[in-house]
C-alpha cells in the first residue's frame, strides 16, 4: 500500500539533518530515466538539453544514470574510468557481484558523465526481485510484459547503486531525480530501505492518461470519476500503474511539467505535484538578426526538390506558391490529433477550392510506424527527378558551347539554330519518362498493415488522393527522418526549418516539444489548449496568434466545432502574403527566449531563514526545484506577454499599422513596420517576463516541525 501523503511529503526518514548552509560541493545529484543515451522520446530531449546547464552548476557532482544499450553506446558515450571516488568503489564493487556497470561521458552538449547499467546481464535476478517486490509493495509484475520486466531490474539496479554510494565513509548529500514510471521503482526502494537521498519524481505524462485519452472517452470533463483501480486493471496495466503511483507518493517533491499534467496527476495518480517546472530547450541565437529566415529558405528548397519527385507527372501546381504544413511525432492517431487534422484539410481543400486560390497545401505526416520498405514508386520519383535534371545540364552544357562558339567569331548567336534535332530528341525522351498514370502516392513506404492504419483508412474516408484538382496534397512518411536516407535526406531540425507552419491538434499532450521546436527554429505553430505548451504561452502572451502561437480550443468545444476553428486557423493562413508570413516567423523566433533552459533555470529563490528546529534546506539548479523538508507551489500574477508593436499580419484584420497584403511584394514603399524597432521592444518585454520569477511569484512555504505540526509562511 502506498505511503501516505503526509508521510511521503513531510517525512525525510533516514536522512541527515543538513546545515542551512548547503555547500553544493558536498552534494550529489542523479538524474534517472530510462532515455539517458537512449532515445525513446520526449524526456531524452529533456534531459539531453538541460545536461549543459545542469553540468555547468553541479560541475563534478552530475551523474545521469540510464541503461546500457550497446548500439548507442558505441556512437553517444566514451567510456571513461569513474572520477569520483565513492562512484568508483561503488561501481567497482557492484561488477565484482555479478552485475556490469559502465561509466562514462555522454557526447552532447555539456558532456556530463553517465553510469549505464546492463540490465541484461543480471536478468537472471528478475524472480527474485519480483518476489521482493510483491513482499514489500503487493504489486506483481506478469511474465510477459517485458518492459515492466525491465523497470524492475533497472529499479534494483538503481537503489543498489544508490545504497553503495551512500555507505561510504564520508557520505555526501545525494540528490536522485527519477523520471517517469520505468524509473520510478528505484525511488520507491530508497524510501523502504529509508537511504539517506533526497528524492524527486517527475512524471511527464501518465500512464492511466494516455491509455484512457487513446480510448476515444471524454477524459477532461471526467477525471474526477474515473475509478482508476478498474480503468488500469481493464486496459492490462495495474501493474505499471501501482508502480508509477508509488513512485509519486513516495518521493518526497512530486513534480510535473504543466499545469494540465499538475490536474490530471492529481485526480489519476492521487497526489497533486508539490511544483510545475516547464520543459525548455537550448536556444542558439544568431549573430544576423535574420540568419534564421536563410536557414528557412535552405531547407524549404530541398524540400521542394523531394516534392518536384514525388509529384512528376502531376506538378500542375506553383511551388513558389505552395505551403508546406507538418505533423510529427509518436504515432498515437487520436491523441496526437491526426484525425482532427486530416479532417480539417479535407475542409480545407474544399475552401480553396471554392475561393479558386492558387495555394498549394502539402501536408507532411511524420509519423513512425511498422514498414518494410520504402515505396517504390517513391523512390523511381526521386530517379525521375534526378534524371531530368542530369539531362537538363548536360543540355545546358551543350547549348553554352555553342553559344560561346557564336561570340567567339564576333555573332550573335541564332536561338533557333542553338538547339538542333537531337538536343530535342534528349528533352523528348526525359519528358517520355516523366509520364505517369498513376495518382502521386499518399505513403512513401510499404505498410505491413496497411488495411487498418489508422491514417491510410482516414485518407480514403476523406477522398483525398493528390489529384489534380486537389489544393490539399498529403505525404505520409511513416518513419523519423534521416539525413542518410535516400528518398528524404533531412534531419528532423531541418525539416522543420523549411516548413511554413507545424501542425499539432493534441487532445493529449503533457507537455508538446513539437511545437517548441517549431518556436525556437522560428516556425508558426498550431498547439491546444490541453497541451502544457498550449496552456504555458496562453499564460504568458496575450494575444498567440499574433506571434504565430495559434491555440486550439478543445477544452471547451465539440470535436466539430474544434475542427472548424483549425480549419479557419488553416485557411487564414494560407490567405496571408509572403511579406507577412516573414514578419510572423520573426515574432515566432523571438519568442524562443521564453523557453530557454537559461531563464527557465535562473529561478533562484531567496527565502528568510528558519528556526534550527525547523531544518531544510533546498536547491535549485538546471530547470529543477531539488529542496529538503519544504513543500511550496508557484502562483503566477498574471502577467502576459504584450501585443506586437504591429497589429498580427491576419488578413482577416484590416488596421493601419498591419502589413498590406499585396501579390506585388517587391512593392513595399507604404509598409510601416519596423522590424528592427519592434525587436527591441520584444527584447524588452521577455527581459520584464522573465527575469522575474520573483517578481510575479508567490510562495508558500509548507514548513514541518520537529513536533510534526505544520506551519504556513507565506513569502
């Protein structure tokens, strides 16, 4: 049975009494998860861009502690000897027992060290520790689930580690930051065998959530009614989920990384997380104020290169004039709003269609799922393409020696006489080749189950095919790019930069670093207000849209009235000039400050000091709240991110100091906008928003007695 709230909060049970001065030279902090060098999904991109900023303050003292994956390993981790002395005895003792333990440094950013378990090679404990585990907590773990067989390996493995480097002579203050359920077993034995760590367990989504969202129920409006005992034994998860439940309530801060989260946690896993610490990204800011913007324009032309492949035979459309919109992420078709999506561009084909724009809309969905292969008529686009350009240089090449030829004796070349028979015959044959009777294809890969994907079957429900009279085209590419692969050779980061706008309709969605990506790379997005990132810019920006933020309600809206608002959103968008959709992509880049590890990890607390009766301490470092014996929660004042100095580049709105919308760009005498001018004001705003956490933030401190009573300060 799970610890009590008021045990597991107030309770620091086995661990030293700490001075209130804390020398972080004496401390140690680990941070757990099962994606340290091992890419699953979204925590490894937390933990791989705050590893920077939390090496740079904990210096010597940072361990990540994930598993060891031999294929990663090889290309992500050097393998070093241990620099700390009780790590090194501690790991040296634990491969003379039986187990193999590796330490190194992770090659990213930072460089911070790692200790990577072989879980595999003490698989042949799983039975035993099973049993232990049904002792001390009555949660079994079935044979066949295989990933909850490896939590509970990876959890033992973990408290063991944790045990020996607290048992040295002169012990250090340790810190343990556990992350999700597959880590979080390790912290429930740190409580029951009562070692001295100070524990921290973040969950960044839950389990029972994301298994009742992907069941089609009305998961929001109903949190408070879900028995979720009979919810998890229906789905086949009890087990995970007593394991994830234990882990919140037994460690002593609980945090999460929205205030959505904070509300589902609360109901799901019946305990409300002690603090809410947004997920942020390293920002690299360029020394030209619109590097970004030739970034843009570099990748929106290899993209166009794949699309001129994919399309030959049917590139009846303007690529100048094409949008390139995107979706991407796990492959969860409900929860991550492909099915809102796709329904809202058959809507909006049908808006084009009617208004007769020459806008091309080309819609990437970058989705994993199970393939064989890539398609072959895929691939023979990308040969076709490559063809056609091949002969188009070697006419070139031909026609220019003739025309230097002519100049050389002092003529004008004759045009008519510059192409002869068989330069026609060459472009006659590439253009034989280009001949297609075939639709484009949808999937540029061979699904294994291609009768009950989801998306294929939404596509055929919807109609549409990227015919001819389509304005809506669709690509799914049902795998994570590479820039090794031949149909596509472009990393994610790449991609992103060359699309116009990212396109993410989540009815679950914890946190959502898609579409934080896209603002940091200076990309329109399209987020909900169920998603963390949704709810975190609606509280710090008064008007999203107007900084290319656009968020979706469906909190408070039907499925249908939802998919005609993304639709409006789509539509709108697609209406706005060249000229505006620039400006928009500059508001959206200077936005990237607000979800920068540097200020989202520069909130430093100053708090009065207690009565000695009354000890704690507590530390803040990398993003994380790390403290001893305080419970306190963050009230934001409201404050909000100003309007542009412009009025949003909508062409809905018609206002004075709004970008005219004209097909003649070159023609922008009367523009006033000063995009120089209107940086500096935004400079400014984020410097007022940000720096001060202290500023608009209340604390209230929930401060524990030696006699057990609890004292409330409010500072």
């Amino acid at each position: 049975m799970p610890l009590a709230r008021s045990l597991s909060v107030t309770s620091l049970s086995g661990l030293e009494e700490w001075d209130e001065e804390f020398d972080l030279e004496d401390a140690i902090l680990f941070e757990i998860a099962w994606e340290v060098a091992n890419k699953v999904g979204g925590i490894y991109t937390v933990i791989q861009t705050k590893a920077r900023l939390t090496s740079e303050e904990w210096g010597e003292n940072y361990f990540l502690v994930g598993p060891y994956v031999e294929s990663n390993v090889r290309t992500q981790v050097e393998l070093i000897e241990p620099t700390n002395p009780a790590l090194k005895r501690t790991i040296d003792k634990m491969n003379s027992s039986g187990c193999k333990v590796y330490f190194g440094r992770w090659l990213i950013e930072g460089s911070p060290y790692v200790v990577l378990i072989d879980i595999a090679f003490t698989a042949w404990s799983l039975d035993s520790w099973k049993s232990e585990l049904w002792e001390l907590c009555s949660i079994g773990v079935p044979w066949f689930d295989r990933e909850a067989n490896d939590a509970v390996l990876f959890g033992f493995l973990t408290a063991w580690l944790l045990g020996e480097v607290t048992q040295c002579e002169q012990p250090a203050h340790v810190v343990a930051h556990f992350h999700e359920w597959l880590a979080g077993l390790g912290l429930v034995l740190c409580r029951q065998r009562q070692l001295p760590v100070a524990t921290i367990f973040t969950t960044h989504a839950t389990l029972l959530g994301r298994y009742l969202c992907a069941g089609n129920v009305d998961f929001y409006n109903k949190l408070a009614e879900f028995n979720v005992d009979k919810e998890a034994g229906d789905r086949q998860i009890y087990h995970r989920y007593c394991l994830e439940r234990a882990a919140a309530h037994c460690a002593h801060v609980f945090t999460t990384v929205s205030q959505i989260t904070a509300i589902e946690a609360e109901h799901l896993l019946k305990r409300k997380p002690d603090i809410v610490t947004p997920n942020g990204l390293n920002v690299k800011k360029f020394s030209a104020m619109h590097e970004f913007q030739n970034l843009h324009a570099q990748s929106k032309s290899r993209i166009q290169e794949f699309v001129r492949g994919h399309f030959y035979g049917h590139l009846d459309f303007n690529l100048d004039k094409c949008l390139f919109l995107f979706i991407a992420g796990r492959y969860e078709f409900s929860n991550k709003g492909a099915d809102i999506f796709l329904e809202a561009l058959a809507r909006l084909n049908y808006l084009l269609r009617v208004n007769h724009s020459d806008v091309t809309v080309i819609a990437f969905f970058i989705m994993p799922a199970r393939t064989n292969n890539f398609n072959v008529e895929t691939l023979k686009g990308q040969a076709v393409r490559k063809q056609l350009w091949d002969t188009a240089q070697t006419v070139k090449e031909r026609f220019g020696k003739k025309l230097y030829e002519s100049l050389l004796v002092g003529q004008l070349p004759d045009v008519s006489k510059m192409l002869d028979k068989e330069d026609f015959t060459i472009m006659k044959r590439a253009i034989f080749a280009t001949q297609r009777q075939c639709q484009p294809p949808i999937c540029t890969h061979n699904m294994l189950e291609d009768s009950s994907d989801p998306i294929l079957n939404c596509v055929r429900r919807i109609g549409l095919f990227n015919s001819s009279a389509d304005r809506v085209k669709i690509i799914f590419h049902p795998e994570f790019l590479s820039s090794t692969s031949p149909l596509l050779p472009m990393d994610y980061e790449e991609f992103v930069r060359g699309c116009h706008l990212g396109v993410f309709p989540s009815y679950y969605e914890p946190w959502g670093y898609t579409p934080a990506e896209c603002t940091v790379m200076g990309i329109p997005s399209i987020s909900t207000n169920l998603s963390g990132f949704g709810c975190f810019m609606e509280e710090h920006i008064a008007d999203p849209t107007a900084y290319g933020i656009y968020i979706l309600d469906r909190r408070c809206r039907g499925v249908d009235e939802s998919c005609n608002q993304l639709t409006s959103f789509l539509f709108q968008f697609c209406k706005q000039s060249r000229r505006q959709r620039i400006i928009q992509r500059n508001r959206t880049e200077r936005l990237s400050d607000l979800l920068d590890w540097r200020y989202l990890g520069r909130v430093m607390l100053q708090t009065p000091r207690p009565s000695l009766s009354l000890l704690f301490s507590f530390l803040i470092r990398g993003g994380t709240i790390y403290y001893r014996n305080l419970c306190f929660f963050f009230y934001t004042a409201g404050f909000r991110y100003p309007r542009p100095a412009s009025v949003p580049p909508s062409p809905a709105l018609s206002r004075h100091s709004s970008p005219h919308h004209s097909e003649a760009e070159d023609n922008e005498d009367d523009e006033r906008y000063d995009e120089d001018l209107e940086a500096e004001k935004d400079k400014v705003n984020i410097r007022h928003i940000f720096f001060p956490f202290l500023s608009f933030t209340r604390l209230v401190f929930c401060i524990t007695s030696q006699n057990g009573n609890q004292m409330n300060r409010t500072h």
